[in-house]
C-alpha cells in the first residue's frame, strides 16, 4: 500500500497470493520482489517503508537498507540485541535498561546477526496501558519517539 500523508490517500499498489507449492517463494522474497519493482519499474517515489513484526528479518531489513530506503518495524521482544557497542553480551530487548533520554529519543543497538557496523535505533513505544512495542529503524537520525509511535 502507497500513502501519501500530504493528500492524505492510499493506494494499492500491488500484492502477491502466498502459495509455495506453486511458485517457491516466501513470503519474504515476495517483499523483495514487491519493492524491485517499486523502485526500479514504476519508479514509485517513497522514502519508507513500514512493516510489522513478521517482516522484521535480517535479510529484508538489511535489503531496505540497500535501495536507500528508511524502514520501521517492530521487533520480537525476545531478539537479541547490544546496547553497549560491545562491552557485554547480546540481551533480550525486553530487558535493556532505558534512561528517560532513551525513552524520549531512542538508541543505538546493534541486532545478532547484523553486520558487524550497521547499527539500527531502537525505540520502546507505550502502544497502550498493556503494550509495549520495540521499534527498530535504520534512520539513525530519528529521535522522536512521539514520531515512531505514529509509524506503528
């Protein structure tokens, strides 16, 4: 889906049936296939990308990256992530600790499996009173978390 905040319209700009048996392709290669067309066929004009957890994978997160695009998504609380640029261990997201600057602007961390200099920033969203999402962007330079809670 395309969306244009400044008309304040959307449109469907393509899809894909999920069915393995008969074309071999993953959900996430559909993605893929999905976005090389946006970019290299229509030439579609956008600059992010905004997808929910299932999406959220190295090599669709990393791929995003890779056409200059900006992506936004939600990660598993349970991924593993550093905080510390290398000081200590991979954690859970679930237990970073968080200083009232971070919950305000958000932090660098780096994502298990990444390469070892790409770094995304994390930001801890409230959706509601029992929800807590973990928003992962590639756009370093965000810093409102006010901005990603509109993006989820």
């Amino acid at each position: 889906m395309y969306v244009n905040p400044t008309l304040q319209r959307f449109w469907v700009i393509d899809y894909r049936i999920f069915n393995p048996d008969v074309d071999g392709k993953t959900k996430i290669d559909h993605v893929k296939d999905m976005l090389q067309s946006l970019v290299y066929h229509k030439l579609l004009p956008f600059d992010t990308v905004l997808m929910d957890t299932w999406y959220a994978v190295h090599s669709l997160m990393l791929y995003i990256d890779s056409l200059d695009k900006i992506y936004y998504c939600p990660l598993k609380d349970n991924r593993l992530v550093d905080d510390t640029f290398g000081q200590a261990k991979y954690k859970r997201i679930e237990l970073l600790e968080w200083s009232q600057e971070e919950l305000d602007c958000g932090k660098i961390i780096k994502i298990k499996g990444f390469p070892a200099n790409k770094k995304v920033k994390l930001f801890r969203v409230t959706v509601s009173t029992n929800r807590t999402d973990y928003v992962a962007t590639n756009d370093l330079s965000q810093s409102s978390t006010d901005v990603v809670l509109s993006c989820v």
